[in-house]
C-alpha cells in the first residue's frame, strides 16, 4: 500500500509489477483510501483495489484531530480485516496515511513486512512504525542513524518503473508533438503541481516563446491547471507556440522524462530517484513545507553528488529561474557533465533489488504459510 500522492503510490505500483513479471502466478491486493489520487492511477494498472479510512493527524486542529482519531480506529478495524481476509505472504508499504493502519495490522498477525522510507530524512510515521517491521529500506546510508537500534535497515533507492528508464528520446519527444533534437526543458511539481514552479512557469512561457531553439514541457497539476490556462491568456498566450506544451497532468511522465535535458522539479524522493535514473540534470526546488524539511536533505543529496543545483523557494522567482535555465541550456558541455553524474547517483536496479528482499521475506520461516485462495480482488 502507499497513498497520496505519486512519491508513495509510483513506488508501489512499481514494486507490484516488477512482482507479477518476476511470478506471474502471484497474487496481489493494493491498499490504498477512496479519496487518495491512487483510487485513480491503481485502477488503471489493473490491481485488485481496496479501500480503508485513513488521514492524518499531525498539524491538524483539535477537531480535526478528534475526527481523525475516529477515522483511525474505524481504518485499523478495516486493516485487520482486509489483512485476515487476504492473508498475504508479504506486506509492503510505501507511505501515506493508509500505511501506519495496514503495517501495523501486519504486524499484529505476524505477517512479515517490509517499509519503504523514499527520503533522505525518515518521516515520524516510519521512524515509530520500523520497531515493528521486518525490514526498513532508505535511499541513502546516511538515514541510517535515524533509526533505532536493532532495527533491520537495507539501503535501496526508491524503485522505477522500466518504462522510466527504457523510453527512448524519439518515443518521447513525440508524444508531446515536439521535435526531438532540440534542448528540452521539463517543468512539473509532482503528482499535484506546486506553486512556486508553476509561477516560474509563466515566465518561462515568455522565455520559451522568445526561444523556438528551446522546447517546453510543462504539468502543472490538475488543481492550477484552469488557473495557469487562464493566466496564459491574460499574457496573450491562448495559444501556446510550437515549442511549448502545458498539461494538467503528466500520465505517461517516462515520455516527459525521457524528451527533456533538464528538469525544473520539487525534491520528493521519487521524483529525484526518476531524474537520477534517467541521469538528467536538475534545477531543485524543495518545498518548503515538506514534513520535517526532508525535500531539502534529498536535494542536498543530489547536488553534492553534483547531478542538479538547489535554489529555495523563496529565492525561486520566475526571474530566478530564468536565468538558471538559460545559464544550463546554453552550456551543452554543463548539462552533459552533470548528466553523467546524476546518472551515477540513480538506481535504475532499485525495484529488482526490493524484489528480491519481499522473496526473502515470504521464504523465511516466519514468513511461510499456507497458500489461501484470495477473495478480496476487484475494487470496493
């Protein structure tokens, strides 16, 4: 399970195919809430879907957290059940709120289980959850330390789809209508857009526009989308130029990654597992108000390995931005040096290796049990 957002459903989905590919045979049930984006990206991978009620509690007003805590305990119920009913050999959890309930029924029934940490820092959650777990996975060695002593921890980066990986540049550019030997700039906020880059992003339309040696793509997030369309009007650009392509929502984000030679993008952990793989320079923009300030450990990652260059949020101006763009794309020789060492930070491997530890799980002792039919396919 993993819920939320794309940093904690991708890796899950991922994970689940690289599982059926590897044992066809095997059976699969995604955990995810009704109101998560993954009640629309699971379905259409073609997983058995089920549902629990699940939010958050931490930042939350008195109320919210009373209602919160009501929801928690009808979630666990749920959890239990799903967990009895379904009986798997392994459980595995990516984050989101509906991966404390189900881990920890896991847990409770002996059920072997893995967690997924996607970032340089461990949230809360997982930090209190990983006294419990089978296994803890963490991009980086140095996450670590932040773990209790006793807990098993293995370093594994977030997991990425071949697809990420094996779209061709051609395949890509094309997607999008675009050429495919001209400089490529890719823009997107993860699953639900951000702010910040969507504010540069208008002035890099001007940018672009007065550019047509330069291309553009851009996902804004389906939440500012009807925003930044009507923003673009008011700048004259009801229509886009030839080179420029703005989208609500990047589905097929291997075509976006794989036609673009720079990355404009926040600093979620999968998000930069994807730039890495793909070894594509990167222009970071953490956001501010990540739990625990983690993007900014993740982009400190990054640009230490020498793969991208951090600019803070407040200090991300369209004007900013601007030049930092046209600084990197007018240096051909830049971009193919800091792809190459972004290449080297990524670990196009993760989801064979994440593979591999769940096969171990299932084939230790505690992990053996009797194969069940499993009833609960199809979504609730």
């Amino acid at each position: 399970m993993g819920g939320g957002t794309g940093g904690h459903i991708y890796p899950a989905l991922t994970v689940a195919e690289h599982l059926k590919q590897r044992y066809p045979d095997s059976h699969l049930l995604y955990v995810g809430t009704r109101e998560g984006l993954e009640a629309d990206l699971v379905p259409r991978r073609g997983l058995p879907f089920k549902t629990i009620a699940a939010q958050g509690l931490f930042g939350k007003s008195p109320v919210a957290v009373a209602r919160g805590l009501v929801k928690a305990v009808g979630g666990s119920l749920q959890a239990l059940a799903l967990v009895r009913g379904f009986r798997p050999d392994v459980v595995v959890g990516t984050g989101g709120y509906v991966s404390g309930p189900v881990m920890m029924a896991a847990a409770f029934l002996g059920r072997p289980t893995l967690l997924m940490e996607a970032n340089a820092f461990p949230g809360m959650t997982v930090r209190a959850l990983s006294r419990w777990m089978s296994v803890v996975t963490v991009p980086y060695a140095t996450a670590k330390r932040y773990f209790p002593k006793g807990v098993r921890v293995e370093v594994v980066n977030n997991p990425v789809r071949q697809e990420i990986i094996t779209a061709t540049r051609e395949a890509g550019a094309a997607a999008f209508g675009l050429s495919h030997d001209k400089p490529t700039l890719l823009v997107f906020g993860g699953s639900r857009g951000a702010l910040t880059l969507n504010q540069a992003g208008l002035s890099l339309v001007r940018l672009f526009a007065a550019h047509p040696e330069w291309q553009l793509v851009w996902g804004t997030g389906k939440a500012y989308f009807s925003k930044i369309t009507a923003d673009l009007a008011d700048m004259g650009f009801s229509e886009l130029p030839a080179n420029i392509r703005v989208e609500p929502f990047l589905y097929r984000v291997e075509n976006a990654l794989a036609a673009a030679d720079l990355v404009l993008c926040r600093a979620g952990g999968s998000t930069l597992a994807e730039v890495t793989a793909r070894g594509l320079p990167a222009i970071i923009v953490p956001s501010p108000v990540a739990t625990h300030h983690h993007q900014d450990y993740n982009a400190e990652a990054v640009a230490k390995g020498g793969g991208g260059l951090v600019v803070p949020d407040a200090k991300a101006s369209g004007d900013r931005i601007g030049r930092e763009v046209t600084a990197l794309l007018g240096a051909p020789g830049r971009l193919v040096e800091m792809a190459a060492k972004s290449r080297a930070l990524g670990q196009p491997d993760a989801a064979d290796r994440l593979v591999d530890l769940i096969v171990s799980l299932a084939d230790h002792p505690k992990g053996r049990r009797e194969r069940y039919p499993r009833k609960l396919g199809g979504r609730n």
